[in-house]
C-alpha cells in the first residue's frame, strides 16, 4: 500500500540542512500492509500500547495521511511529526488588500514593519527526533505513512523514558508521555490534550482514513489514566484570570495591546459594552496565514493594522484569549460586522504548503465557539458562524480586496458536529432550498495555487468542503461570474478564490434541476452544481427565501445594514447607505437567514466615553446571496417559504 510521494510535490517550507546522528533501531519487519497494521507493528516494536498510539494519532489527524501534505503548523502524516524549517509568522492582516477595520469613518494605514523571525521551538521539529530514534529518513517519515507511525511510537517511548516512567502495557501509565507529545509548554494545555486522547481511548473509534484504510480503536470504557507523571514535565501554568472559555479546554490571557498612538491614533481595537451597547450576532472563523508564538505576539502590537479575540494553536489546541469579547476586534474587513462579532484566528495558511487542521485544533475551537454562542444567543448555524470569506465588502470598492481564509479545506461538516450542531437534511428530495453539503472525504476538486514557488500548478488532489458553480449543467461549462470579484474577468479555479463555489452549510434557493446537476441563484444568476443522487453534494433544508415585491424589476444589496440618515445625530456624520455592485431580479429567491439590527457604532477616539451606537428604523434582513452573506431592506422583498 505503500504511497511514497514524490517530496519536492508536498514541500511545506524550504528545508534547512541539519545535522542529525542517526542511530537505527533493530530491523523492524517488512512494512505492514494498512493503516491499522502499521499502529500494530510500531506499538509493539517501541513497546507503547496500540490504544495510546492510536489515541495519539486521532487526536493529532484523525489517522489521515493526507497525500504527504503538511498541516498548518508542519505536521506530516498520522502522528503529526513535525518539520517547520522557520518560524517566521506573517498575518493576512496585513497583506494590504483587507482593512481589517472596515470602517471609512476611520481608515486605517498600512503596516511600517515586518514580523521579525522567531526561533523554531522544539514542539516544531519533532521529525528530527524521530529520524534520529528510528533511522529514518526525514523524507521518508513525511511522506510515508508506516514510517511517520514508527517515529511516532519511537517519539512516545522516548518522551516515557525521559520521565522516568516505566514501558508498561497498561494505557494508564502513559499519560505523562502522551502529554509531553502535546508540545504544550503550558500544564493546562499538556493535560487538556491527553486528556482528550484518553477520552478517545475509553469511547473508542471507527472511521475509513483519507485514502480508504479502515483503522479501529476499541473502547476501553473502565480506563482511568494515572496523572502523576505530569509534573515531571516541568510546564508552566497559564495565565486565566479572566478569560471568557469554558473549562473544558486549555485557555490564557495573553492581551492584546491597546494604547493611545501619536496624534489622535490609536490601535489597535475598540472598547465597547457589548452585549448591554449591542448584541453579537456573529463569529467569524479565520486563519492566521501564519504560525501562533508570531501571531499572536502581532496581536500585542498596537501599531499592528488588525486584532482579534482568540487565537487557537494547531498542535494542542490551546487557546489565548486577547480581547475581551465586550470590546471590538479588527478583524473582518467589515466595520458592521466587526462591531457585532466576536473573531477566532487558527494557526496556519488557507492552502501556502498546509492544506488540513488537526483534530485537537478543531474540537478545541469548536467548544469555545458552543460556549460564545450559548453566552451570546448567536445561531449555531453557518449564517451566523462565518468563515472570514463569507463576510461581505462594505462597499463596492472593497469587494474585491475581501479575504479568503479559512479556504476550502476547512472541514465545516466535522466542525459543526463537535460544535453539537450538526449540519442536517430538512425537507425532500423536491425541496425548494437546498444546503450545500459534499462528503469532505471524498470531495476532491481542482485548484491550483498551493504551491507558492510554482503558483500555476495543480494542487493535490485534498479533501474539501466546497463545490463548483457553473453557468450551464455540464463539467466543462465556463464558471459563474462575480462581478465584484473580477468586475471585468472571469472566476478562477485558484484557491484563493471563491467567485465560484458554494460551500458546506451554505443554503441556497433551488432554480432548476436537470438530471445530476441542480442550479442555484447565486449573484442574481443561475449556478449549476453537480449533485448526482448516487453521491449527492447537497441536501434539502426547507426555510424562508426572499424575492422581489411584484412591481420591482431589480433589488440592491448591501454590505451592511447602516441606518438612514435621519437617525444620526448632529454630532455624528451620516455614513452613507450605499449598495454593493449586484441586483436581483424578480424571479430569483435567496435563502433568509433572519432580521439584521439597524446599526451604526461610532467609535473613533482612545477614550471610549464619546462611543456612540447609532440604530436606525429601516429593517434590513441577512440573506445568503453568493459565497457571502449580504444584506437587503425588507421594504424591497418579499418573504415566502420554501418547501
């Protein structure tokens, strides 16, 4: 079975010579056939039990291989062994497209000065550990996945023997080692981590891997994991006084900056009194296009354009809190939004040589976004949980400059069941709604431009959570446009763009069918998708759509749902209700996500006594109106139900 890939095809990052001595165990046995045999032999070559190594790895990839692709903090194949040759974070914050601000009232400059590198920590490169413990090439340990589970096993019995714990055949005896795997350098963090891999071990798994291994981890429900290596690990204790995270998973305070800069600048949030000044309606789902210790340190730079309020790291899932969720991060581009959300930034790149999230990342983030949501009244649902890429341009200017992150790889499905919030069918196969909603496993569609050296080639065939939307019902029909991404090209099959693509959650109003291929209305246009009965890439979800009042021939849409302009006082300058650059037509419908507050928040001083929220009479209502949410006047549509 075995798939060696070619490495120079997965490069994550430039890799630095480094010296190793290397010192081969005794010969291992022919390589085993499957994922669940190779677990088998690395656990009893290294002397660690299967349900450990299997617990280690679940939490790690799910027991993926990935193609040889590295995850968002250079993690390669089952075990997550890990090769970042720098460390050197930058933050699409600053990639001067985006103000992160989103507010003209107050624009912001662009960055003076570049992230300084930062020292690659040990929990970065466990590959060459592992290389050293096994005799492995480092090559080799990436790319093939029998080998990565033998430098994991190695590394397990290692981090055991370095603690004084003994080899023993009982899982409870390994929490020590399986929290020193973590690469925590916080105890909180270390324990969350194998406490979630025990957690693992005692219900057991089942699940066919990425590239159609079945691997099993039988439950063993009476397991009780003896804790009392953990303190020879010598990690320190986090700092949480006052976060806002539920107990259940590792949480710092690690602040944010905030201070008065020369003149009337400052940087780099807002105060506020939220929910009592304004409700949140909204989290925003990003990445940092680079790596956690340099992010989040830009977060502690209030000259930095752009914050946010957690930040949540790939290896472990531990997670900083740098704003306070009553104060306004800038972090969606879009200032409406931005003053009624709360934004969590992961650790790693939309598709730049890492494609995939690790399970521990995902389950972390997924309870802090449950525990917000209950606080806040926020909808489990993917209108009011939005990737950075579903948050709309303010005006027309911005559209196109608006992020993309966190990219098709994002597995929304999988994420919202660990929310508790599964995405469900509502309705029959006739429905006249849909949501969109492909098998991520075995969704594998084309892009290119994960390859930052050779930005034109294919990337590799990876699992994804997005289909592709085109003018007529057949594969080779020309991509739907987006006149506010490309006002004068078409869409791209690049995978920093989503002019074309629906994505996992998303629901849209069915406007035709014809055999395997249904059409959406997308952009005030019909968007045909390939939805075959055998293998559908969306399911039925009655609700509410809006269209036309009769007697409208087209209806604009907005970025934002600003008041009119005699609900400002005389203090305060109007900002102008302006529509985005698409219309819609009578005929087409577009799924309701709900009402949307009529609201301003003035906030353009250090001190935060003159903060103003300005609410408005005119009804606005959240529709689903292309790859982005949008917003129209209810006094424009008319609400039906589609069923």
């Amino acid at each position: 079975m075995r798939r060696a890939l070619a490495i120079a095809a997965v490069a994550f990052l430039p890799l630095a010579s480094l010296p190793l001595t290397v010192i081969p165990t005794a010969a291992h046995a022919a390589e085993p056939d499957d994922r669940q045999q190779a677990f088998t032999a690395a656990a009893e070559e290294f002397k660690v039990p299967e349900s450990v190594l299997l617990g280690v790895s679940y939490l790690e990839s799910r027991w993926d291989a990935h193609a040889g692709q590295p995850s968002n903090n250079a993690g390669f194949g089952p075990m997550h062994l890990t090769d970042a040759a720098s460390f050197a974070g930058s933050n699409h914050h600053a990639d001067g497209a985006e103000d992160p601000r989103g507010d003209e009232a107050r624009p912001l400059a662009a960055p003076t000065a570049t992230p300084a590198p930062a020292e690659i920590p040990a929990s970065l490169r466990t590959i060459e550990k592992a290389a050293e413990l096994t005799g492995e090439s480092r090559e080799k340990l990436r790319a093939d996945d029998a080998a990565n589970i033998r430098g994991g096993a190695a590394l397990l019995a290692d981090y055991q023997k370095s603690i004084g714990a003994p080899l023993s055949g009982d899982p409870a005896e390994w929490y020590g080692a399986v929290a020193k795997y973590s690469g925590a350098e916080e105890s909180q963090a270390a324990k969350v981590f194998a406490d979630e891999v025990y957690a693992t071990i005692k219900e057991g798994a089942d699940r066919v891997t990425d590239d159609g291994d079945r691997v099993t981890l039988r439950p063993i429900p009476g397991l009780e994991a003896v804790e009392k290596w953990l303190e020879k690990l010598g990690l320190r204790p986090p700092r949480r006084d006052g976060v806002e995270c539920p107990p259940t998973i590792s949480c710092e305070w690690i602040p944010a900056a905030y201070a008065q800069l020369p003149g009337d600048d400052y940087g780099h949030y807002d105060l506020a009194d939220r929910p009592a000044s304004q409700k949140i309606d909204y989290i925003v789902i990003h990445d940092m296009e680079g790596y956690w210790g340099p992010s989040v340190k830009l977060n502690q730079d209030p000259t930095w354009p752009g914050s946010w309020h957690y930040s949540v790291r790939s290896s472990d899932g531990h997670i900083a809190q740098q704003i306070k969720t009553k104060d306004v991060g800038w972090q969606a581009g879009n200032w409406y939004i931005n003053a009624k959300s709360i934004g969590i930034e992961h650790e790693g790149f939309l598709a730049e040589g890492s494609t995939w999230y690790t399970e521990a990342m995902y389950r972390s983030s997924a309870k802090l976004v449950r525990y917000l949501a209950l606080r806040h009244g926020v909808p489990l649902d993917r209108a009011h949980i939005l990737g950075h890429d579903n948050v709309p341009g303010t005006l027309p200017t911005t559209v196109k400059g608006m992020h993309e992150d966190p990219g098709p790889f994002w597995d929304w499905t999988h994420y919202f069941q660990l929310i508790g919030a599964p995405l469900h069918q509502f309705g029959g196969p006739r429905a006249g709604s849909i949501m969109i909603k492909p098998d991520f496993a075995t969704n594998k569609p084309y892009f290119y431009g994960c390859d930052r050296k050779n930005p034109e080639n294919a990337c590799p065939p990876l699992p994804a959570s997005t289909v592709w939307l085109r003018t007529e019902p057949r594969a080779d029909a020309p991509l739907v446009k987006d006149i506010g991404k490309h006002p004068t090209g078409e869409s791209l099959y690049s995978v920093y763009d989503h002019s074309a693509r629906a994505t996992t959650g998303q629901r849209f109003a069915v406007a035709d069918r014809q055999g395997d291929w249904t059409a959406i209305w997308y952009l005030g246009q019909k968007a045909w998708f390939h939805n075959p009965a055998s293998a559908p890439t969306a399911v039925p979800s009655m609700g509410l759509v809006v269209t036309p009042k009769p007697g409208l021939a087209t209806v604009p849409v907005y970025g934002r749902a600003y008041p009119e302009k005699e609900a400002y006082p005389a203090d305060i300058p109007y900002q102008a209700v302006t529509p985005l650059q698409y219309t819609f037509s009578a005929g087409e419908k577009y799924t309701l996500a709900g009402p949307a507050a009529t609201e301003y928040y003035r906030a353009v001083t250090f001190e935060p006594e003159p903060h103003t929220v300005v609410k408005g009479k005119t009804k606005y209502l959240e529709i689903q109106f292309g790859h982005r949410v949008m917003f129209v006047k209810a006094d424009d549509v008319r609400v039906t139900f589609s069923g």
